[in-house]
C-alpha cells in the first residue's frame, strides 16, 4: 500500500493504464512538459514521450473534437480541460458528438474518452475556475459523469473510466486534491462506475454528497454526535438510486449536500428519486445543503458560498427534530 493524496492517485492510475495499453494517450494545454497546471501529469511527458502526452493549443473545442476523432479510430484519449468553467468552449463536442456516437451509428462506433476536469471551490480562484457544473452533463444521455472523494476512489474509477467503451467526464474535486493522504494499493483495480459507497453507517438519518463535499459531511457527522448513514455517490449518472433508496428506508431521513447551486441541481433529482422510492418510510422533509443561486463569489466570499459544517449542521438537527 502507497499512502497518496488524491493528485497522486491519479496519477498513478494514468501511469498504469498507459503501460497497460498503448492506445491510452494525454492531451490537453500544459498537461506534458509542465505537468498540468496542478501538476496531476507530472512526469508523464518524460516516461512516455510527445506522441503520448500531448501539449496542446489554449483551444477546448480543438481538444475534445481532437480526442473524440482518436477514440473513434480506436484510441484511448484521455483529454484534460484545466478548469470546469473552460467546459463550455467544448460543450458542443461533449454533447453533440462524444455523446451521441453510439446512437447515431446504432453501435457500429463508440467513443471510449474519459476528460478529466477539476471541479468546485475552495482554493481562492478567479472566475470561471470554481463552478460545479455536474448536472449539466448528468442530463445529457449518452454521458457517464464520475466525481470521486478519495484517492483509494480516485484511482480506480479513473481506471474504470479510462477502460469504458463510452464517454465519462470524470470531474476531480481540487480543493481536496493535497487535503490528506489515504491507502491506495499498488496494484491496479478498479472502482465500478454506478455505484455508491457508505462511508459511515447510521441510524437517525442519510446524508447524500459527492467530491469535496463528503469531506465537510464528514466534519459535520462527528461534530453532532448522532448516528448518521453518509452514502458518497461517486458517481454522478448512472446514479445509484438503489443503495440511497436501501439506507433512506432504514433511517427515514435524508439531507443532501452539494456545491452547486439548489435550484435544478443533482439534490434536486435525488430528493424526487427518494419521494418516488421512500415516500412511506419518511419521517421528515428532505433537506438539501448547497451552494446559492448566484454567480460563485470571488475569493473573499467563497467560503460563504460553499455548505460548510455549520449550515450541514444545522440542517441535522432541524431534520432530526421534525
């Protein structure tokens, strides 16, 4: 076992898939001789050359269009867009095209490329760096959308992913990317796409979250005292509706915790999956913790804007208590 942050998860999961399969390949701007701009492709340029680890002109359309063209001619692009808020260049691409390729040709070609975007707040940057954007591309079908909480996580859902014969737009939440180190085996595994962990088993309600944000459910958990079932999604869609189904009816409770703003998020679409599944075993209105319906502040605010232990905990005792 390897004690990793999650930046070196990930880049240990890249490692071995490239040495695995040499249709495995990088691109992205700065991901070859910089290392990334957070540096997760560090050392990747020297092991596996310029023709694996592509640098790559500040154009997001170019990189996405360029990495559904190879996984189609039967590659296995992993391209990398710096910032979540740089999505939108290449939305068209993603949407369009990478997500519709089974479809439209009835399954003759697939489009096996995994991009991989940091995501949320946290880190004091400047606009268009710190959204959370994940329901957008959770809506469109044809999309997988991965967003681990851990390195263990982290790195064997990247595999997964990267092994995918479909699209995944695997999001990387960087406020915890360094946070704190976890036990991460060697080897290689896998982590399945689609389905939920538990991270702390309860009985008086369910917390659902997902990223950075399962960090602050964490804090909030121990800091009540109480005995609460924390299910960290770690994948966005397919959702698993069938592990928040299973722990809602033995709790009866539910608070959902996310960054993205509240109207039309993922907490949203999880609180009518609930209704639908549990509506008989609730014993309390379910709650969601989020971020605000504005634009997310800059940095003197961001931590205002974010759930924090605070709002997490007051929206426990206010579902415990109803």
């Amino acid at each position: 076992m390897a004690n990793l942050t999650l930046v070196q998860a990930i880049n240990l999961a890249l490692i071995q898939e490239m040495e695995k399969d040499d249709r495995v390949l990088i691109l992205g701007e700065d991901v070859g001789r910089n290392g990334g701009v957070f540096r997760v492709t560090e050392g990747l340029h020297q092991r596996f050359g310029d023709a694996r680890v592509v640098d790559t002109p500040l154009a997001e359309s170019g990189i996405i269009g360029t990495a559904i063209g190879l996984a189609m001619g039967g590659l296995r692009p992993v391209p990398e867009i710096q910032f979540e808020g740089f999505l939108g260049p290449a939305y068209d691409q993603i949407t369009t095209h990478a997500a519709r390729f089974r479809t439209r040709t009835r399954g003759t070609l697939t489009c096996p490329l995994t991009i991989r975007v940091p995501v949320g707040g946290g880190i004091h940057a400047p606009e268009l760096h710190s959204d959370s954007p994940e329901s957008i591309y959770a809506h469109t079908p044809g999309l997988k959308v991965v967003m681990p909480s851990s390195p263990y996580d982290a790195k064997g859902l990247l595999i997964s992913a990267i092994r995918d014969p479909d699209p995944v737009i695997f999001f990387e939440p960087k406020r915890i990317y360094r946070a704190f180190r976890e036990e991460v085996p060697e080897d290689e595994y896998t982590v399945p796409i689609g389905e939920a962990r538990v991270v702390t088993e309860g009985e008086e309600m369910t917390m659902i979250s997902w990223g950075a944000s399962v960090i602050q459910c964490m804090n909030a958990i121990e800091a009540s005292g109480r005995s609460i079932e924390l299910v960290d999604l770690r994948t966005i869609y397919p959702l698993d509706i069938e592990t928040i189904a299973r722990s809602v009816r033995k709790t009866g409770r539910a608070v959902i915790v996310h960054e993205a703003p509240k109207t039309c998020g993922l907490g949203a679409e999880i609180a009518t999956l609930i209704m639908e599944h549990c509506f008989l075993q609730l014993e309390a209105p379910v709650q969601r913790v989020t971020g605000f319906d504005t634009v997310m502040p800059y940095y003197k605010l961001e931590l205002e804007y974010l759930p924090d232990e605070t709002r997490i905990g007051r929206a426990i005792e206010e579902t415990a208590a109803y």
